[in-house]
C-alpha cells in the first residue's frame, strides 16, 4: 500500500488592519447646558406625549381639555349675559380644578422619572457631559412647566374673556397676575412633590398611586377634619391643619397675600402672621424635595 501522505498546514495569513473609515469628531462640543436644555425640551414635550405614540397624547391632552373647558364656558356665559365679573376669581380657578392637576401629575411624573429608573438609561445620561444637578434641574423644570401650563391657559381664557365681556382692565389684570403667581408655586410645590414620589419606585402603577395617594388622601383628609373643626366653632385648628395638604398649603399663602377667598371651611384663611408660615413650608418642601431628588440619584447614577 502506498504511504499515506499528511496534508501541509495552510498558511496562516497576516494581520491586516482595516481602515473603515472613523474619524475624530471635529465639530462644536455644546457641554452640559445644550444637553441640559434638550432633557428638558425632551421632558416637557413628553408630558404632554408630543414625539411619543398617539396613545400617549390621549390622557394628558384629555385632561389638558378638561382643565380649559369651564373657563371657556364661563367666559361664555359672561360675555352673553353681559356680568361685570367672572364667576370664579383667578386665584380660585386652580383649587377648584385640583383634581385634574393631580391626575395629570400622577401620570406624567412617573412616565417622566420611573422609566428612566426601571429601563436603567440614567447612568447613559451621566456617561454625556452632564451632572447629576444638570438631570435633576431639567426634569424638575419640565415637570413644573408642564403643570404650569396646565395651569395658566384656563387662566389666560378667562383674562381674554373678561376683556372681551368689558369687564374692568385693571381690577382683571391685577387679579390675572395674581393668579399666574398662585398657578406658578402650585406648579413648582406640585412638581417636586410628584417626582420625588416617582422616583422611589421604578415601576410606573406603584408612582401613579402613591402620588394620588400624596395628594387626593392627604387633601380630602385635611379638609374632613377641618369641616369638623369649623362646625365646633375651632377656627384657629382649622388654619393649622392647613399645614398638612398641598392644596390647603397654596390656598393659604394666597388668601394671606394674595387677596384670594379662601377655600377652607367658613372661608376662614390664615392672617398674614400664619401666611408667612404657611409660605416657609412651601419653601422648605421644594427646596426638601430638590434635595431628595439630588441624593435619589446620587445612587441611581451608579
């Protein structure tokens, strides 16, 4: 038999290194404030779903409508029976409105904070130019804005309204702008509070339901307790526990210096000595909920 022969061994080519083309980026490097500034467009546009799917467009402008609909027929009601003034004052028009606010910040707060969370992209933002105060600020931005939005339209519908109706410029202006300044520190308060709820939780149900729990438990629970204060004859509790909620909260800080009615019970509000407390607590729960905000994401940034 003939001798078995052994295949050579193939040549093992050389290394080759490809040039495919990449190249050093050589173009303007905008840092962390265009960055800061496109979260925050990104955020407020997706609190109302604009650049996401139709079915996300539907609850936040459903309730964007809802909150415009009663100026609008109040305006027209006051232009067709010729009032002198609008049915409800500027400064009410957002306590009366309240549970649509909250319903849209325990929707939109979480959709703008727990995915982020859940879907773990924030060490990606971090990986960019940006800071940890740089996310927190543009989130918390949005969200207010959002809410402020939300907030001042029906404002605005009335204040053309009245104008339209005849009403008195002045007495409508001043009480449009005190409006505006009551819908602006709702928009903030409200905002804080939303998110720092949000985002203890990635799952986006859990935030939905703590922050209506936040904000329809703790008001329908103050304004239980004050009823049955007012009718004992206990004014004085009825403004302290006002404390407690933060509807109550902004209706008291208007109503000392912003010349509102008040909502409480009796139409009982605080002086301007209980005003200025009132007013602390609303500063110290948004500055406390920024800095929780800074520390909750301290961690998630790992």
């Amino acid at each position: 038999m003939p001798p078995e022969t052994t295949a050579a061994p193939a040549a093992t080519a050389p290394d080759v290194i490809h040039n495919i083309g990449y190249r050093n980026y050589t173009g303007a490097r905008l840092g962390r404030g265009y960055v800061r500034r496109s979260l925050y467009a990104q955020s407020l546009r997706g609190a109302y779903g604009l650049g996401r799917s139709a079915k996300s467009k539907v609850l936040p402008m459903l309730l964007f409508a809802v909150m415009c609909l009663p100026a609008a027929i109040m305006v027209a009601v006051s232009v067709a029976t010729h009032m002198n003034r609008l049915p409800v004052e500027y400064t009410r028009y957002a306590i009366i409105m309240q549970a649509v606010t909250g319903l849209f910040l325990a929707a939109q707060a979480p959709q703008s904070v727990s995915r982020d969370l859940r879907f773990k992209t924030v060490p990606l933002y971090f990986s960019r130019p940006m800071e940890r105060v740089d996310y927190v600020v543009a989130k918390y931005a949005a969200m207010a804005s959002a809410l402020f939005v939300l907030t001042a339209v029906p404002l605005l519908i009335l204040y053309a309204g009245a104008l339209l109706a005849k009403m008195d410029f002045a007495a409508q202006t001043t009480g449009f702008a005190q409006g505006l300044l009551s819908v602006a520190l709702l928009s903030i308060l409200f905002a804080g509070l939303g998110l720092v709820v949000a985002a203890l939780t990635p799952r986006r149900g859990f935030g939905v339901a703590a922050v209506i729990a936040v904000l329809t438990i703790s008001y329908g629970a103050v304004s239980t307790v004050q009823s049955i204060a007012s009718v004992q004859g206990s004014d004085d509790a009825s403004v302290w526990l006002g404390l407690f909620s933060p509807i109550t909260l902004i209706d008291g800080v208007q109503t000392a210096f912003l010349s509102a009615t008040s909502a409480f019970p009796g139409g009982h509000g605080p002086g301007t000595g209980a005003g200025v407390l009132y007013l602390l607590v609303v500063l110290a729960l948004i500055a406390g909920s920024y800095g929780l905000l800074m520390r909750r994401y301290r961690k998630a940034g790992l």
